[in-house]
C-alpha cells in the first residue's frame, strides 16, 4: 500500500476523499452497468462491511433478496490486509436464491476478499460459478481480481507507484462522531 519516496522513506498513501454525492452517483453509475449489461439479479449478497450501502441499493432496485456475510481483513481501520476471516453463515430472512447472484462490496483493494468470497460462497452453498457475477463500486487496477461490474477504476500512479486510499463518506461521517 505504501511506497517509498526518493530519500527510500515509506510515505502514506494519498487519501480520496469522497463525498456523500459523489458516492450515490457512483452507485447509480454501477447499477446502470449492471442493468445496461441485461443481467437481473435474482439474489444480492453484499460484502459487510463495505458492501452494505452497495448491496441494499442493488437489492431494492432490482428487488431482489439481500443476504449479508461478513468478511473482516483490516484490522483496527488500518490499511495493511491481513488474513480474510468470514462468518460461519450468511445472513438472510429469505431463503438464498442461487442462480443469478449479485455479490456486492466497496472496492477491490488486492482483490484477496472477493476472490475468496466468491469460492467460499460457490463451494459452502454450492452455487455453480457461472451462477454468480460480482459488483464494486471502485476497482483499483492492482488487484488480482476484476469484477465483473465497477463504477470507477483507480490507477496507480505510473511514476510514483502510489495507490491512493478511499476515505468513504460514511467514514467521515463516523469520525465526526468520534469527537
């Protein structure tokens, strides 16, 4: 995540971030794809806990049932991932619907948490995997996993090789909280 400067000194990443407006007109871009590419959603899974806004925007516009799983991989809102952790179930009042799935989360950081969602869910609920279709909001171009719908592509940047970190409304909104 972090690069090293020209004295080799580990810098931060550069922070986006994103407002409350920019942040739905990211998520009706997403939802424009989806529907533009004549999927239809029959069940939404949405990656807690950055999934969540995502995931029940794409479950009431394509009425569809959400379900929630719960992923953690950064510890204490730092920005290193470390081991992917799920929960044991997937949370849902409806019984999952398993053809024409839609699994939803923020971003693909590295790529590690969707990649393994994906092959956790086909294999736990054994969902064919050309049953299921994945939707981010940002994609950065470093993760080793593409999903198959985004809103908007980070690039890292071509001559310093920083990765820029998404500060997301609801987090601003959060520290705001804090004090």
């Amino acid at each position: 995540m972090s690069h090293s400067n020209k004295e080799g000194a580990m810098e931060q990443p550069k922070k986006m971030h994103v407002t409350w407006d920019e942040y739905f007109g990211l998520l009706g871009r997403l939802i424009r794809k989806i529907q533009a590419s004549g999927f239809t959603p029959q069940q939404i899974v949405c990656v807690a806990r950055g999934g969540l806004i995502p995931g029940e925007i794409a479950s009431r516009t394509f009425h569809a049932p959400l379900a929630v799983i719960s992923v953690a991989s950064y510890p204490d809102q730092t920005t290193q991932q470390e081991e992917i952790r799920f929960s044991r179930d997937l949370t849902s009042a409806k019984p999952l619907r398993r053809q024409s799935v839609l699994v939803v989360d923020d971003l693909t950081e590295t790529g590690k948490t969707l990649q393994e969602t994906m092959k956790w869910l086909c294999w736990w609920y054994t969902i064919e995997p050309d049953q299921v279709r994945t939707a981010t909001v940002w994609h950065k171009d470093w993760s080793v996993f593409v999903p198959d719908y985004y809103a908007e592509l980070i690039a890292q940047d071509p001559v310093t090789g920083a990765r820029p970190w998404i500060v997301q409304p609801q987090e601003q909104f959060c520290k705001s909280l804090e004090s």
